[in-house]
C-alpha cells in the first residue's frame, strides 16, 4: 500500500495573508483614487456662489474584500451643470475627473499587487 499525504495548512496561511493585505491594497487604492476625483472635480467644477464646488464629497462603503467609493455632488442642480439644459451648454466637472483618473486605478492596484506578491 502506498500512502500521500501533503499538508496544506503552511499554504492556506499564506494564501489567508495575501488575501489579507489585497483586501488592504484595494480599499486603499479605492479611497485614493476617489480623492483624486474629488480634488479634481472641484478645479473643473464652475464656481458662482462656491455651493456646487461645496458640494462635491466622497462617500465609502467598507466590507471585507468588497470596497466602494462614490464621488458626488450633493445639490440638486449639479447634473444640469455637468449634463447642460436646452438652454445652457453643459459644464462638465465630474466625467472628465473621471476619465483623468480612470487608468489610476488598474496601474495602481497592479503595482502594488505585484509588490506584495514579490
């Protein structure tokens, strides 16, 4: 009779450990992005009276290996700024902060996965 045999518990530490510090990497990766969204949105944003730049905030709902950010602007009248009307041309702030960011967090997350994983 042949017998195998083959301890995994050394294994699954590791893995728990890795997952761990990837769960880490993309809150944090989530919440720097959202910053710099945030940040940028309020340079594009247009200013008459400071409310709608006022406005523009960053919301995270934490889990455990389930992050989110929103970047919003909370008066009512921001997406006829951002989206225009039929009689104002739009004054988009929130879109191209956006996609100024959007690539930051694919590379982001790739470095530092890859740093940690080294």
């Amino acid at each position: 009779m042949i017998k195998l045999s083959c301890d995994t518990s050394k294994l699954e530490k590791q893995l728990m450990e890795l997952i761990n510090k990837l769960d880490k990497i993309s809150e944090s990766t989530i919440k720097e992005g959202c910053e710099n969204i945030e940040a940028q949105a309020k340079e594009l944003c247009p200013v008459d009276d400071g409310d709608l730049k006022d406005s523009i905030n960053t919301r995270y709902n934490d889990k455990s290996c389930e992050h989110e950010g929103y970047v919003y602007a909370g008066v009512p009248y921001a997406p006829y700024v951002e989206l225009g009307t039929r009689s104002r041309a739009p004054q988009p702030f929130m879109y191209p902060a956006y996609k100024a960011n959007e690539d930051f967090f694919k590379q982001r997350l790739i470095e530092l996965i890859n740093k940690e994983v080294r």
